[in-house]
C-alpha cells in the first residue's frame, strides 16, 4: 500500500452523537448565522462567486470545511434567489477503505448526494516524487477535480478553504517564499477552459466551523495522509501559532493580515509582477 494511502481509521460517527438532519440544516440558518451563513452569503455577493444558471461542483474532501461548505450550498439553493444546479464531487484519491467508509457515512448522515470518483493519485505520485509528493498530489487532485467537474458540465468548481486559510497562505508566501501573494476566492483555471474556481467560505474562520461541527454529531475525515501531516501541516501549524501569539499582542492582527491584501499601494512597493512580468518601482521613477 502506498504511505499516501494512510493507516486504517477506526471513526464511525456514534449514535448518541447524532442530530437530525432538519435541526443541523437549521442551525446553519439560525444559531450560526452570524458565523456561517451570512459571511457565506457575504463572500458570494462580494466576489460575484455565483450567476444564474451556473453549475457548481462542490469538491468533498471529507473534512469538516468541505461538509459544511456543501451543507451550505444545499441550503442557498433552497432558500436563494439565484437558481443554479449542484454536483457533490468526492475523488477517492487511494484511501484506506475505513477512511474511504468514513467520508461515505458523513455524506449520508448530512444528506449530501455525493458522487465518488476514483483515481490513484496517492500511488502515482509515491511513485514519481517519494520525498515529497504533496506538491505533486495536490496538483493531480485538483486537476482531477477539474476534469471531471468538466464532464458533468459544471461551470464553477467551489473547494473548502476559509478565513484562516487566507491568512495563514499570506504568512506562508511572505515569511517562507518571500513574495506577497494571498489566496483569491475566485480565479480561472489556467489548464482548463471554461471553468472558475470558487471560494465561498472567504470569510468563514475556522474556530466557527470546528464549533458548528462538534454540535453537530460530524466526525470528519482527517486520517489520510499521513506524508502530508507531517511536512506541509507542520509550516501551517507554525503559521497558525505564530499568528495566535500575534493576537496577544495586536488587536485584530488577522484583519489586518487579510485586510493587506485588499490595500497594496503600488506607489510604495518596490516591484510586483502582472501577467507573469515583473516590474519594478524605477520604471515609473520619472514619470509624472
């Protein structure tokens, strides 16, 4: 077995942690508004994320962002004023079968109409790039993802990623990769024609989303890849706790990392890069 593919995971949700259905989708409207469905709602007004009659496939990892990200996509096409269609797509990238059972029973237990799709992502890139395959995977994984939102004649490709997401990638690029560039809650694919990828929990922060999914009975896949727990999860984690250290000390420091990428002043940076052409602030010196 690949080491991509992970150890066997043992979750099953109980059943006395179990809610109905109606009173999880509920809540979302209602007990956690303020913290997930208007900024939801938020983000798609705010970035145009949404038109009518687009298709929208909803990637599903199985982890607790992708859950409720499809849990609030059901909820605005039944309630919203834009009409548009839904696919729920879940790529088995070589997954233990527990894990494999585990993203199942959370899709059935939410009522999310998954579609699974296989692939052997976790083997080719062992294979390819055994030191350090993350790069590689989530590369196919997204390709993967495209190709067949494609097929099913999706126009829009919506992934999982939140406020915390956004920051952490702006710390990430800035302390590690030394260029300032965040994560867009809307861009086009660059390989495939004719699809957007859309993020509408933008403004989500991640402390909500853990708090909606302990009430709500969710045990979330979060068992695998164990290559990725430890290399790419270890520099996120850092992030993580550096920022938290930050906030002790700076009054809404995540605000202001997230609010930095909306006011870059191109007047007083020393060069930036368009269209994969770097320029820098002495080609404008000495114009007026």
């Amino acid at each position: 077995m690949s080491k991509l593919a992970g150890e066997g995971c043992d979750q099953l949700i109980p059943t006395e942690d179990k809610k109905p259905l109606k009173e999880i989708e509920r809540n979302i409207i209602k007990k956690y508004r303020k913290y997930l469905w208007s900024p939801f709602v938020k983000a798609i007004s705010n970035y145009e994320l949404l038109n009518e009659g687009d298709k929208v496939a909803v990637a599903i990892s199985g982890g607790k962002d992708s859950l409720l990200l499809a849990k609030l996509f059901q909820e605005l096409h039944k309630h919203g004023k834009v009409k548009f269609d839904l696919e729920f797509l879940a790529m088995d990238p070589g997954y233990h079968p527990d894990i494999k059972k585990l993203l199942i029973e959370n899709c059935e237990y939410l009522g999310i109409p998954v579609k699974i799709f296989e692939s052997k992502i976790f083997e080719i890139a062992d294979e390819k790039a055994s030191d350090y395959p993350c790069y590689l995977c989530a590369r196919m994984r997204r390709g993967a993802l495209y190709r067949k939102s494609l097929e099913l004649g999706c126009n829009k490709l919506a992934l999982g990623h939140h406020f915390n997401d956004v920051i952490e990638t702006t710390m990430l690029n800035i302390l590690y990769s030394g260029n300032f560039k965040t994560m867009l809650p809307k861009l086009k694919s660059e390989n495939y024609e004719g699809i957007d990828l859309i993020r509408p929990m933008y403004y989500i922060r991640e402390e909500n989303i853990e708090r909606f999914t302990e009430t709500s009975g969710i045990w979330p896949l979060n068992c695998a890849c164990m290559v990725a727990a430890k290399k790419i999860g270890n520099k996120r984690h850092e992030i993580k706790d550096l920022i938290k250290q930050l906030k002790e000390n700076f009054i809404d420091v995540d605000k202001s990392i997230f609010k930095s990428a909306e006011n870059v002043n191109m007047d007083r940076v020393l060069g930036w890069k368009k269209d994969n052409r770097k320029y820098s602030y002495l080609d404008f010196y000495d114009e007026e």
